[in-house]
C-alpha cells in the first residue's frame, strides 16, 4: 500500500495495525531498498540521461519555518533517469541549491560507465562555467539544458477567468549546448517531469496540496528510495514493454522456420 499512494493513517485503517507498525515497515522496507539500489544500479553504460528536481516539503512549509533550518521546509527530490529504459539511475533529498546539486551529480557518477548525454532544466545550480555539472564532469559527458518558457495564452490574457480554471501554457523551448556535442533530438526533459508524476501519483508524501506529509526528514527519505526501488525493478512500464515487443517481433519474423 506504501507503494500504491496510500497514506500511513489509511494503512493504518485498512491493515487494522498500529500507525508504528506501518512505519516500522517503511523502515525496514526503506533500508532494503537503499541497499538493493546500491548493490543492483551500478556500472550502467547510459545513453541518455536527464535528471530534474520533485518539490516536497517536511514538517511545514518553508514560509512556517527558519531560511536555515536543513531538516524542514522544502526538500526537493533530485533524480536521474536513463531516457531509454527509464531506468533510476540515481536520486537525492535535499535543498534546492548548489551543495546538494554537487553530491546529486557525484552519485550518478559513481553509477554510470562511459560518456552519456546529460540533459537538465535551467536550475543556475547545475549550468553556467562554474555550475555543478561541470565541477562534476568536466568534459567528460555531453551535456546540454532545456529552458521551457510558460505564459497565459493570448486570447485568454484580458478575461477575468480565475488563474485556477486557465493553466499556463508553454509558449516556448530553448535548447542550449554547454558541453560536448550533445544530440539536440534528446535535449529535453519531458521524460523527468513524466517520471515526476508517477512518483507524486505513487507517493503520498509527494502528492500536492496534502496532508500526508513527511513528518521527518528521514521517513521521507526512506519513503522515497522504497519507491525508486519499486519504480524500478516492480513496475511494469508500458513504454518500455511495448518497444520490447516490437523488438522481440522483428526478431522472430526474422528468423527462417
């Protein structure tokens, strides 16, 4: 249930356990996920990386809480997915700034073989000469960034319909090589934001606007690796089977009965 979007409490009622018990689970279940992650997601010969950033919070909203308080307020998931498989590779909780940014970068580098293309949002943290990514790297990868630029749309600028009922809309994509020779094609960060929601859709803890919360810091680390470890090696990805199957089809005609 855990890995199913279902809250602590709801386990609760629907288990008939103490809350306790629940986490004591996601303890246990937490620990074993980070060591399976460790011992199973390494020496990846990677293609093409992208890597984004998931909001949370813990405890209480920043505004509620100290600019310097590292255990509550916003905690952002940092994680990197290999485009082709959407395969984890690897994932990180933090703040959003340069610090966390670099340990983020250094783990993924311990997974990956060889040279990949990276591909992140604008995030000042990871571009620029003195940006993380190249701290990290060096000349090592290719790497680019995708800017997307977001507005209201014209027709609907001069009417008094509620910010709620009219969504911004993508008005523009800006693809910028820092790096290497990176593949423009696959400069794009649409396949992170689309792992983003199924893990805000799986994981109460990410779900917007919610009361199910991370109380600690580190139950919300530990609910996160338990569903990157599930992400991974659990779910099926409808994507990734159908490829599979008109890879595995091609081969059988091929083969003379």
């Amino acid at each position: 249930m855990l890995c199913e979007g279902v809250g602590v409490r709801a386990c609760e009622r629907l288990a008939g356990v103490n809350r306790r018990t629940v986490l004591n689970v996601l303890d246990v279940a937490g620990h074993k996920a980070i060591d399976l992650l460790e011992s199973r997601v390494k020496n990846i010969e990677a293609k093409f990386v992208s890597i984004d950033e998931m909001y949370g919070f813990v405890g209480c909203l920043q505004d509620t809480t100290t600019p310097d308080d590292r255990l509550r307020g916003d905690q952002y998931t940092f994680l990197g997915i290999e485009q082709t498989t959407k395969l984890i590779l690897h994932w990180h909780v933090g703040k959003r700034d340069k610090e966390n940014a670099i340990a983020f970068l250094q783990g993924l580098k311990t997974k990956t073989v060889g040279r990949f293309q990276l591909t992140s949002d604008a995030f000042p943290g990871y571009t620029g000469r003195l940006g993380s990514v190249w701290k990290v790297f060096r000349e090592a990868i290719d790497y680019g960034f995708e800017s997307k630029m977001f507005g209201c749309a014209q027709s609907t600028i001069m009417t008094k319909i509620p910010r709620r009922e009219n969504p911004v809309v993508c008005l523009g994509v800006k693809r910028v090589a820092l790096i290497g020779k990176p593949k423009r094609s696959m400069m794009t960060t649409n396949l992170s934001e689309r792992c983003n929601l199924s893990l805000r859709l799986f994981n109460r803890r990410h779900t917007r606007r919610t009361l199910g919360f991370s109380k600690t810091l580190r139950n919300h680390k530990l609910a996160v690796a338990l569903q990157v470890a599930h992400f991974n090696f659990c779910r099926p990805h409808s994507a990734v089977m159908v490829r599979f199957k008109v890879v595995f089809l091609g081969v059988l005609t091929s083969i003379p009965l």
